[in-house]
C-alpha cells in the first residue's frame, strides 16, 4: 500500500493529571475519523486511567514500563516512534513539557518522544499557577522554537478549585486540530525560509515616528503556512499587534536600516526569502533630541533623505539556488509598478495588490493579488491571507521545480 493511501497513525502520549480520561474521548475521535491510535502512558497516568481500558479502546497494546518486553521482538519505543504520523501528547503535564524541552528521556513517553520523527503536538493541562511559572513558560517557549504545535489550555474552573489558565482544551478542537496536522502537506520540509512583515517606524523625535499602515498579517500568514509545510522559518517582524506564529524564529526590527542589517546577516542561510515587510522609503535627516513643540502658527519642515531600498540590496547578493519573493502594495498601476520592481530587485516573484480594492487594503484578513514572475501572471480573487499565503508558496514550490528541470 502507497504511503498516501495508508491509514495514518497516531501516538497518543498520556500524561498523569486528572484530565487523563479525557484521552480516552480523544482517542474514539481520532478513530472516527480513520486514524489508527497508539497510546503510550506514563506510569503516574496508570494510576487514574488503567491501560486496559485504552488498549480495549485502540485495540493495540500499551506501551508503559521502557524495560518491558514486548510481545513481538522489537525495540517498543523505536517502534512506535517510526509508526507515527504524529505524535500527539494529551494532557501534557508541566512535567513531560520539561522533559521535553530538555531532551531527558527517563520514561517509555519521554524517550519514544525524543527519538520520533513525526510533528509533535502537545495539550498541556496543568494548575494554573504551573502554567504561568516562569520555568514552564521558558519550556513553552523552547519547544515552539523547536516546532511543537501547541494546544494552550483553556481557562476555566479546575479540579484543583482554582480559576484561570491551564485547563485542557475541548477534546474535539484537540482532536481536529490532530486531523489537520495530519493531512497537512509537508512539502517545504528541509528549507529554509525567511520572511520579513510588519511596518517600519522612523523617529522623528523621542516620541513621534513616520510608519505606515502595514499591520504585518501577510507576512505572519506566509510565515505560519511555511513552518506548518515543514520549512525552517525566520520571521523579520516589525512592531506589529498580532500574535507570532508558533514554531518560528522572530528576529524583531522598528527601522528600516535595522530592518536591512537583519536580512543581510540571514540571507545567505535562506533557501527562500520572502519580503512581505513594508518599510519606510523616507527617514528624518537629523531626529530631534527633544520633542518637536508647535511653533505659534507657524509651519513645521521636514527634511528627509532616502532610505535604502532593503528588496534590492538583497537582490544584488542573491546567490545561486535561492528564490527571492517581493510585494508591491499600489494604489495604482500596480501591475506595471511590480512588473518594473520583479527585474529592477532581480526578484523571481512578485506579489502586487491594489490596496484601494475593498477587502485587499491594511488591517484586513482578505486580500486580492496577482503573481508575477518573469514568464506569467496569476490573478486571484479575494481570498483570506491564509489562503493567499498558501497560493504563494505553491507558485514558490513550482519554480524550484522548474529551476532543477532546466
């Protein structure tokens, strides 16, 4: 049977807190659904869910004790680690997220875990107090760096008698979001991606700046579709008010100039970079000590040089192997304005959108593009940015692949 058709596999780790039954609900949902689940517990799990009733659910034997022998002559661990698709941790104690972290693997969970290829997810369920504890907090932050996709805990009354974070969250958005890990392709797998998103400011004086209307959800889209299809993302960030995806690198930047001297130092390492940032054409020639006061009546000038055009240094250095990717946000022409910038910044892409278009301008979650490259242009409808970054990534897949045909 061809790896596409196979039934995927899922192992289900069972962590000891008192949100364990709730695994069982997990694991009849993810069978609903076709997959086959194995389950791996930990010994403090056992004593409020006992493994007979998950291997009477799974139909599969339990892995529990590291030293046990199997009934079939293979190491367990190694095994299953191999089997899965994806392995799924559900709830996730502040233990096993430490554990984790740190690469200790002292348990047939831990040690299964750290020796799998599969994407990891985990469910963490916790006091709330452990959720919000600085060490846990770090771990969090440690396996997001590392690519775990995360399910955060809900916030609610707990078993405990407190209230807040750390409950574990409904069972069935635990187990769809499983499915879609699943089912996501992983075609960026080995790559190496930067994006840029997000504004520029440009001071002015100690508390004014020139920026613009760019809310960075483009290039935050972009960089969340290419780490969840297996790439190795660094995201460029401007200061924007939006989460960061979970699992990349973020490199934050407020000016121009600063925005250029992190691309410079990353580029050579890319395979692709994308450059969805918009960053200011203009910076104040001198920034003013003090704030600037009104003047009686009197008019107030600005003098402004030119910033460095950050898409066309990058392109001047651009070496063999790598596809470079820009935007051209218009308010008109905007087609031959990125026709001009594609070849002007040796770019392979470019993404032009008409900004003054109802559902493609800022701080909206829909956008309308067309695609250029040298040889074609794709227009598209409104779409959401989630969609629209998954286009662009496609469009950048196949010129790779062209590139290796010719």
């Amino acid at each position: 049977m061809s790896t596409e058709n196979r039934t995927k596999c899922v192992v289900l780790g069972v962590t000891g807190g008192i949100a364990v039954y709730k695994a069982c609900e997990i694991l009849r949902l993810l069978q609903k659904r076709g997959i086959d689940v194995f389950v791996v517990m930990t010994k403090n799990a056992t004593r409020f869910v006992s493994p007979l009733t998950f291997e009477t659910l799974s139909g599969h034997p339990v892995a529990v004790d590291t030293f046990e022998r199997p009934a079939t002559w293979e190491v367990e661990h190694i095994a299953l680690a191999k089997r899965a698709d994806l392995f799924l941790i559900a709830p996730a104690t502040a233990n096993i997220m430490a554990k984790l972290a740190n690469g200790i693997a002292d348990d047939m969970l831990s040690t299964t875990a750290l020796a799998t290829r599969a994407p990891v997810m985990i469910a963490p369920a916790m006091n709330t107090g452990m959720w919000d504890n600085p060490a846990t907090q770090q771990n969090l932050r440690t396996l997001e760096a590392r690519g775990v996709q995360i399910i955060a805990p809900a916030t609610g009354h707990l078993a405990c008698g407190d209230s807040g974070a750390g409950k574990l969250e409904a069972v069935e958005t635990i187990a769809e979001r499983a499915v879609q890990a699943l089912e996501r392709r992983q075609d960026m797998r080995g790559l190496r991606v930067m994006v840029t998103a997000g504004p520029t400011r440009e001071a002015l004086d100690p508390v004014r700046y020139l920026s613009n209307r760019s809310s960075g959800k483009m290039g935050y889209a972009i960089a969340q579709a290419a780490r969840e299809r297996g790439a190795q993302v660094t995201l460029l960030t401007g200061p924007v008010a939006i989460p960061a995806p979970q699992g990349v690198e973020i490199v934050p930047f407020t000016t121009t100039m600063e925005l250029l001297e992190c691309a410079k130092a990353r580029a050579d390492g890319q395979d692709v970079i994308i450059q969805a940032a918009a960053p200011a054409d203009y910076r104040a020639r001198e920034i003013a000590a003090q704030k600037i006061k009104k003047q009686g009546g009197a008019g107030l000038t600005l003098e402004l040089v030119e910033n460095p055009d950050v898409a066309a240094t990058l392109g001047e250095r651009k070496r063999s192997g790598q596809t470079f990717v820009g935007f051209a946000a218009e308010t008109q022409d905007a087609i031959a304005h990125a026709e001009d910038k594609l070849v002007r910044k040796n770019l392979d892409l470019i993404v032009a959108n008409d900004v003054t278009r109802p559902g493609a301008g800022f701080d909206v979650d829909t956008n309308i593009v067309t695609m250029i490259t040298r040889s074609a242009q794709m227009q598209l409808p409104l779409l959401s940015k989630a969609d629209v970054a998954e286009r662009i990534l496609d469009q950048i897949l196949a010129l790779r692949e062209q590139r290796r045909g010719d």
